[in-house]
C-alpha cells in the first residue's frame, strides 16, 4: 500500500495537490492511503522549504508546486 502525504496549510494549491495526487493513484488502481499533514512543526520535520508538497513512502517527490495527474502518476509508480 502507497502512503501519499500531502504537505500544507490547507491552502487551495494543497487541495489541488490533494485532488491530483487521488486522481493519479485511483487511475494508476494502486491501494493508497492518503494524508494531508497541516502541523507546521510535522511539516518542517520533512525538511521542504515550501509548501505544498507530496510525500510518498516517506520521501519527498515534489514541493512548492503541483504537478500534473499524468506527472503525479509518474512520481507514485
């Protein structure tokens, strides 16, 4: 099972970061379990300097932006 984090304040580009990455892993029909992570203090222990940023499996694929669902795909995979 995937673990996919999303990292942010909740902010409208983490909500699309949310919505890109679910999208990317129903399609990609892998068993996911997804978390948004809003604590600042459990969001600096990843070390990104910007937000908002997907984690999967524990390591940082992208930060400060969104990707596309097919790059999204890509980055899971």
């Amino acid at each position: 099972m995937k673990r996919i984090q999303i990292l942010g304040t909740g902010c409208a580009k983490c909500q699309k970061l949310a919505a890109v990455a679910d999208e990317a892993a129903q399609a990609l029909g892998v068993p996911y379990e997804l978390q948004k992570i809003t604590d600042l203090k459990h969001i600096m222990s990843f070390r990104v300097m910007s937000t908002p940023a997907l984690v999967v499996d524990g390591v940082v694929k992208v930060s400060g932006r969104v990707p596309t669902v097919d790059e999204a795909k890509q980055l899971l995979g």
